[in-house]
C-alpha cells in the first residue's frame, strides 16, 4: 500500500515538473514572439523597399490597422488596435508582419487558366494611400483596381467597427471577347523557426500553446497541421489537398489567429491546400474555389473573409463553423470548454476575472465534495490512527512482515483505506490540467487585472503573496494529513514538497495561482470540519481490536 501511494506521489511531482518546463518554455516562446513584433517597428518602413515589394497603403478601423501591398494586393501587415503589445504601453499588438528575416502575410489572387495571378502578381491602383473609417461610420470599403487585356479586377477589403473580420472580394468584369477560367485563393504565409515550434509534453498530457496551421471542413471540425509538416521537404508527407463546402484555415499562436474562411455558398467547392515546396521553410496553408468559367460579357464576384485577431470564442463562432476551436484546450477541452462557459457566465455578473476565478474555484470544489468527502474520511480516519500506528511499528519492529499483517488488520477493523487521500489527487488532476489549458487560452484573460499588485492575470504574480500563501496552506494541509511513509529520506522529501511547489508556482500565472491557493483554503476548511465532525461521534481506536 504505502509503495502504491508513493508511486503516485512520483508521477503527481513528474507531472508538476513538465507543467513548470512548459509554462517556461511557453514564456519563452512569447518572448520570442515580442522580439520579432520589436524588429518588425524597426524594418516596418523599409518594406516597400524589399525585393518585389510595391506600393503600400493603410486601411484602418477602430480594431484593425491593415498595410497592404499593391503589388498583389496581400496584407502584409496588421496590428491590433484595441490589443496592446505589452501591459501598460500603447502599441498595438503585431500580428502579420513583413521584415527581413520573418514574414508573416496574407495572400490572396485569381489563380488558374486565366487568373492575373497564375503568371506574374498584378500591380493595383487606388484613390489614396490611406483610408481611416470615420466616426459615426461603422463601415469602411477600400477598392483596389486592376485592368488587362479588356478585363477589370476590382478587389475590394471592407472593415467593420468592433470587428477582426476582413470582408475580401474579387468583381472580375470580362470584356475580353473570349471567356476566362480562374480561381479564388486565400493563404497565409508564415517563416519557420526552430523555436516557433509547438510544445510536447508528457505522453501529451501537457504541452505549451500550440503554434502551427490547423484546418476545418464539412466533414473535419478542426485538424492541426503543424509547421513541420508544412514545410517537410523529404516528401515523406502529401501536400494537403482536401475538398468541402465553406471551411477555412488559420495560423494559430498563443492567444491570437489569422484565418481564412472560404466561399460559403453551397454551390462553390473549395479545396484547402498547402504547399512544402519552398526552401525557404516557409510555412504555407491556403483556401481556394475550384475553377470558375467567366464568359465574355459578364461578371463574377469571387467572396471571402478573414479573421485577424485575438481568440474571442463568442465572435468567432459567428463568423465561421468550428472557428472557436482554434482555442486549443488540448486532449481535456470537454472539461476546459465547460470551465470556460462557467467562468466566462460568472464574469458576466461580477466583472473581474479574479474573483470568478474565485467562484469558480469555489463551484468547482463544492460539485466535487460528495465525491471526495469519503476520502477525506478515511484521511481523517488515518490520522486518528497515527498513534496505534506508531505503537505497531515499535512493537514489530524487528518482524516487518507481523507489522505489515497487524497494520492491515487494523485497516479492516477500522475500516480504513490508506490510500483514501490519494483519491482527491487523481480526481483534481485533469481539472487542473484542463483548468490549466482554460486560464493560458483565454485570451480574457490576458492583461486582465485583479487587485492591487495583480496587473495581469495570464503572467506569475509580480511580487509572489499567491505563490508565497499556496506554499503556506499546502504546509497545513501536509501537516493535517497523515502518511504511513516511515523511511526517513521520503519523510524529508515530503517535507521539501510545499518549498518546491511554492518556488514552481512564482513562475505559473496569477490566474493558475490564485485557483490552487483558493482550492488549499477549501481543502484546509474541509478537513477541519471532517475532523471535527469525527471527532464529535467519539471516533475512537480502542486497544483491544490491536492483536497483539
């Protein structure tokens, strides 16, 4: 028994270490993530100077500051206007960019037969170099034109007040006395990097925010497809290549999302591609219509949208089928996504994601105390039992095997189940990890203040009272729960635990914290009130049921 409940205190500790590797890893790779938003302010001006560049111009709404390039007509650069970079400073956060040494872009064209974009990329021409949507307006339509061989192309960007949807048409007029063939496309455009890739964690139990391409269509709600595989050169893995009705594809980061949703008309096939051709290791996903035929004399719109901008489960569920996945929960999301419904309902009422977190914490702890009310019992019960267990090991201490009969028969006398605490661990386990997943997606959560010195809730707590305080109620919760551990180096193992977990948890995020501490505090009030109760029935452990 006591090998048994070692055993999962061995795998609780390996699991709470690959948890502090990932959360480190993870702010590693944020870190990176702001860096290259930092190199992209300074090369920003010098894009239009980079090879093949053209013209660029600005369209900005009150969410979106979008830089397009004319010469293809792709976005090569957007920041988020109501999102900042970093808490407490005013810059926008950077989510497509173009700089010397990274890209990431939206690209989109007429492709095939006749597509302007088969051969060599269209330049464009506009009215102006900056359109801004004006106040009292809550739309904002920008018209790129091209002409060639009697033929007009007309690609237009319309923006929406409060909206991270980027509405991208294509009026093809056909005068050319001929008809033409082509193809909408859609695709993002994203330079790899050994440390941009997702996170494994322990048999994939745990893992930091993933990074890389996923996909959704009529018959797959949402399939990953990560960067690795974008740009495997060997072979080894086909291009994608997948037809359906409407479906999109995204680039995922860490709490943001660029996505392209295809044509949504029941009548036009799309095909969701990518391409592992590049020696460039640039990762590339896109959505395309099949080809269209477009006869002389008439004209055709091509439709589709973009989501640019932070993972708002509530918006984009609206915008497209499946979106919302691209919150990626990992292997718990049907705990994670009720976690979050909670949360998010609670915060409706009380406006500070702190003390929902508190509540939920509180509601999570009550639904599961029928559950693990008998094993805080027999918990109790062990305790009360420490000093006829201590009389045991004096007494067979040169017999190990008349101590471990005794000491069994005492647990069947007493009905006591010495693995009874480990219970409550293993039930709290995939809460945490799920609960985990919720509090570093939730893009509400980023930047979200709670009291005093705690700014931000998705960061550690920048002056450690949480950390410090779970550190001390985990110290009372050892000390009120008794352990048949005798050997004297795991004693002492235990002992470090609240030291260790306490310096693992300077490192989680406030929001993470402030749950398991708020959780200890309902643990330590549990038991007290357990014990007190037992000891209120005259629980007691008479000498004579100890054969002797």
């Amino acid at each position: 028994m006591e090998q048994q409940r070692n055993i999962l205190l061995i795998l609780f500790l390996i699991f709470s270490l690959f948890l502090f590797w990932t959360w480190e890893s993870d702010k590693y790779h944020a870190a990176v993530s702001a860096e290259q938003a930092a190199q992209a302010e300074i090369f920003n001006n010098s894009i239009a100077a980079s090879e093949g560049a053209g013209k660029l111009i600005k369209i900005k709404s009150d969410a979106l500051e979008l830089t397009v390039d004319l010469k293809g007509g792709d976005i090569v650069d957007a920041k988020l206007c109501k999102v900042k970079q970093e808490l407490g400073k005013d810059d926008p956060f950077h989510l497509l960019m173009s700089e010397p040494n990274f890209v990431y872009l939206a690209q989109s064209g007429l492709t095939g037969k006749d597509g302007p974009d088969s051969k060599v990329r269209p330049t464009f021409t506009t009215d102006a170099n900056e359109y801004v949507l004006a106040d009292g307006e809550d739309t904002l339509s920008v018209n790129l034109t091209f002409e060639q061989d009697g033929v007009t192309y007309v690609k237009t960007y319309t923006l929406n007040r409060d909206s991270y949807v980027v509405d991208v048409s294509y009026k093809v007029v056909n005068n050319s006395g001929k008809d033409l063939s082509m193809a909408f496309y859609g695709q993002l455009k994203q330079t790899v990097d050994v440390s941009q890739q997702q996170n494994s964690g322990a048999f994939g139990m745990v893992a930091g925010a993933y990074r890389g391409s996923a996909y959704s269509t009529d018959s797959t709600r949402y399939e990953k497809e990560t960067f690795d595989d974008l740009v495997d050169l060997s072979k080894e893995k086909q291009n994608l290549n997948v037809q359906t009705k409407g479906g999109w594809v995204a680039m995922i980061q860490h709490y943001f999302v660029a996505s392209w949703i295809g044509d949504t008309d029941e009548n036009v096939e799309n095909v969701i591609y990518s391409n592992s051709s590049n020696a460039d290791r640039d990762a590339i996903i896109g959505i395309r219509t099949e080809p269209t035929v477009i006869q002389n004399g008439s004209e055709h719109d091509f439709k589709s949208k973009m989501w640019i901008g932070p993972k708002n489960q509530d918006n984009m569920e609206l915008v497209a089928p499946n979106l919302d996945l691209t919150v990626d929960y990992g292997w718990l999301w049907f705990i994670s996504i009720p976690l979050f419904k909670i949360l998010e309902f609670i915060h409706s009422y009380i406006g500070n994601w702190g003390f929902s977190i508190i509540v939920l914490t509180l509601v999570v702890r009550s639904v599961l105390f029928p559950l693990t009310k008998a094993q805080y019992t027999s918990m109790a019960k062990m305790r009360l039992l420490t000093p006829k267990m201590q009389e045991l090991r004096e007494r067979y201490k040169d017999d190990r095997q008349k101590l471990g009969q005794e000491t069994m028969r005492l647990y069947k006398t007493e009905k006591v189940n010495p693995l009874g605490g480990c219970f409550p661990l293993l039930i709290q386990m995939p809460i945490f990890i799920a609960l985990y997943w919720t509090l570093m997606e939730s893009t509400e959560l980023r930047h979200a203040p709670f009291i005093g010195w705690i700014a931000d809730l998705s960061v550690h707590d920048p002056y450690f009272v949480t950390p410090l305080l779970y550190g001390v109620t985990m110290y009372f919760i050892q000390k009120m729960s008794p352990t048949p551990i005798t050997d004297p180096m795991q004693r002492k193992v235990m002992m470090a635990m609240p030291f260790v977990f306490t310096f693992m948890f300077c490192t989680f995020p406030a929001g993470l914290t402030l749950y398991w501490l708020v959780s200890n505090c309902f643990t330590i009030f549990q038991q007290i009130i357990i014990y007190k109760s037992l000891e209120k029935k005259g629980l007691q452990i008479k000498a004579e049921k100890v054969k002797k």
